[in-house]
C-alpha cells in the first residue's frame, strides 16, 4: 500500500532569534501566537539562559529536568493546595474556586492520600486488564464509522471519544447522559489558564455549576442502587472509608469532576497529538506501520514504547504548580517562602541533560522517563489506563486507517497549560 509519505505543516518553526526574544520578556500571562503554536524553542532557550525565571508576578518559572524532579520528590517543602493562589484568581465564593481547591491534584496530604487511595483501589491492574476488550470494541465501533465515512476529525469523532466513554463506564454514568461531557470539562481546565479571560472563567464556573447539578442526582440514585466498588469509582468514593472516615459530601462531587476532567482531556490530547505528529514525521509513521505486522506481542512492545514517546515529545499537560512553603533553593537559586513555582513539563521532557536528541521523534526509545504523568506523590493515578487507551486507539488506528491525512489545516486548543487540538479534519482516500 502507498501510505501518505509527505510531511504536513502542523507546528510552525520558530527562528532562534525570535525565540531568544520571547524568553527574554517572558510572561505567562501575556503569550504571543506563535509560542502557543511552538513553545519548544522558548522553552529551550530559557533552559539555557535563564532555567528558574522569576517573572514579572514575583513567580519562578522552571524548565530545566532535574529541578522539576526536585521539586516533585519534596512534596513537604513544595505545596500543590491551591487555596493561596487561587483566591485572587477565582474569589474565594466561586464554583471554579471550590472546585480546584478540592480536587484531587491541588491538595496536599491528608486529603490528597485520603482520596487518591479510594480511586486507586478501583484502578488496579487487574480491573485496567478486563477494561481492554470493551475499549478495542469502542475503538472498532468508532473506526467502523470513519471507514464507511471516508474520514472525518481525528479529535471530535475519534480521540474525545474514547475517554468521555471510558471514563463514564467508571463513574457509572448513563449514556443518555453523556452528552455535555466533553464541552464541561473543556470549560472548567479552561479556566486554570495562566490568566484566563473573563468569558474563560464566566464559563468555567457555570459549566462547573452545570457538573454538580447532574452528579447530585447521579450520586443520589447510586445511593439508592450501589454498584460493584471494585469497578465502579462513584460506589467506592461514596462508600469507601480511610481510616474510618469518609469523604464529605463537597469531596465527593468535586473529585468526580476532577476524576471526568482529568480522564478525558490529558488523553484526547495523548490521542490526537500521537496521530497528527506522526503526519508531521512520516518516517516515524512508516517505521511503526511496519513494526505493526508482528505478534500481537511485539504489537503491544512497539506501541507501549511509542505511547510513552508521544507523551515525552507533546506532552498532554505542559505546567504544572507548587508553592513554597519556607524558604528554600533551586536550581541555584534562593525562592523565599511562599513562591509561587510554575513546572514546565513541556520544557523538561526536551531537555538535552536527560534525553539524547530530545528535538526528534524517537519511536524506540528507551529508558523514557518523561514527566508526563508527573513525579512524586502526585504522579497521575490514572497513568496506566491513560497507556492502555492510547495504545489501543492509536494501534488500532493505524492498522484499519493507514493511509489517513489531513485535509484541512487542524485548529489547536490555543492553550499554554494542555496542549492538543480542537479539531483536525481527515481523509482515509
């Protein structure tokens, strides 16, 4: 078969002057268009000139591999609770300020352990197993209907797809029901922009509003008609206790939330990222094409080391946030307490002191310890199921689809923190 062979334009280039210049006046809260197209260069150049940036806000920005790895191992010394940092952002009387003062990702211990434990017991190894065969038929079903179409968008018909529904099944939440999913959790991780706009929190708050009102009703029937606790995440969070004690009825719904956003929006980025930058380097598309006629075996080998390579090169969640508790160091540099640090994931996972060649798309690498999923005690509970999808989704793609391109030029979230796609039309012809 003669499968599509010539590169599509999808990251633009950035010239080193002109990202020399970004890094020289950088801010987060005032992003020029081309850095949100192509960060990369940026990124490299204040890994080299400047890799713990004090910004204009009197925040430390940092880009450099180890110092993120520091600080995710000194989780005494560098808090994820939000509450100081997002007071200012949100008002204190705010859904958007509940919702991610909450959560499972913006807490410390013991709220954190507390909670991370319950979904935990619900994501083992074995129930992630008995996943897989109901994730290849959702897969099929949704290539069965792209074949037939001739294409269509690899974000909205494919990778958002995949994850509203894994994640449904896990919370029990009816089909019917479905539908809002996706539109609420881009509001709500919308709004956690650098500075998002006024219509970005307007949103955001409503859609978080909009959330509670139909878990409230979801929880209350799963009260009324419990599920299995080793499968379904909703019955165990209502009834599971640590150490005797339950979560809040507050805890409850907005780590339900957190669960549907966190779930669905890292991996519909680690889906479409994966299939459109291998538009952009058709050599790698055509090596791992043909590494796809193995055993089933070496299928799942190939791919696992090509999930992790996607999510080194175009990582889904590009920052994340600490703050310092006292007083402390890094990097060679003295942060006073209560500074504000923003983790450049995107930048640490092309860093040239971890990785060899970081700028290339290696489908083989190995020994990948990218920070995709983060570090430390906050490392993504979901990681080995966000795996599973990808390699389902993007194996299955590429064996039914092989010939797939773009026809049209894709649109980009336009985002600093998630980076992925809003759409990105097709062609299987």
């Amino acid at each position: 078969m003669n499968f599509e062979t010539k590169p599509a334009h999808i990251t633009p280039p950035m010239s080193a002057e002109r990202a020399h210049e970004i890094a020289a006046t950088f801010d987060l809260r005032a992003l020029p268009a081309d850095f949100l197209a192509n960060p990369y260069p940026v990124y490299a150049a204040l890994r080299e000139t400047d890799p713990v940036r004090r910004m204009p806000d009197g925040s430390y920005f940092i880009t450099r591999y180890a110092d993120l790895v520091a600080v995710y191992r000194d989780a005494a010394t560098f808090s994820s609770d939000k509450h100081v940092e997002f007071a200012p952002k949100y008002g204190t009387d705010s859904p958007l300020y509940e919702h991610h003062t909450t959560s499972l990702v913006f807490n410390d211990p013991p709220l954190h352990t507390r909670i991370r434990k319950l979904i935990m017991g619900a994501l083992t190894r074995r129930a992630i197993a008995e996943m897989e065969s109901g994730l290849i038929a959702l897969v099929d079903k949704l290539l069965d209907t792209l074949e037939a179409r001739g294409g269509g968008d690899l974000i909205e018909d494919f990778a958002s797809a995949i994850p509203v529904e894994i994640i449904g099944n896990l919370l029990g939440v009816p089909q019917g029901d479905r539908g809002p999913l996706r539109a609420w959790s881009l509001a709500i991780l919308g709004a956690l922009e650098p500075l998002p706009t006024p219509e970005q929190q307007a949103l955001g708050n409503q859609s978080v509003s909009e959330m509670l009102a139909y878990l409230r009703t979801l929880v209350a029937e799963r009260r009324r008609r419990p599920g299995d606790p080793e499968r379904d995440v909703l019955t165990r969070l209502i009834q599971g206790e640590v150490n005797g004690e339950q979560l809040s009825d507050v805890e409850l719904l907005q780590n339900c939330i957190f669960l549907l956003n966190a779930g669905h929006e890292t991996t519909t980025n680690l889906i479409g990222n994966g299939l459109l930058v291998l538009q952009e380097v058709p050599a790698a598309k055509r090596q791992l094409l043909q590494s796809l006629c193995g055993t089933a075996e070496a299928q799942e080998a190939v791919l696992t080391l090509a999930i992790d390579e996607f999510l080194r090169f175009e990582s889904s969640n590009q920052l994340g946030n600490r703050r310092a508790l006292q007083a402390c160091s890094v990097g060679g540099v003295d942060l006073p307490a209560g500074a504000l640090v923003t983790l450049c994931i995107g930048a640490a996972n092309r860093d040239p002191a971890q990785f060899d060649d970081p700028e290339t798309l290696d489908l083989q690498r190995g020994h990948n310890k990218h920070l995709a999923f983060g570090f430390g005690i906050h490392q993504c509970a979901g990681l080995s199921l966000a795996r599973l999808e990808g390699r389902i989704a993007i194996g299955r793609f590429l064996q039914r689809l092989p010939g797939y391109r773009l026809t049209e030029a894709p649109t980009r979230g336009g985002r600093a923190r998630f980076r992925g796609f809003l759409n990105a039309p097709f062609s299987t012809k």
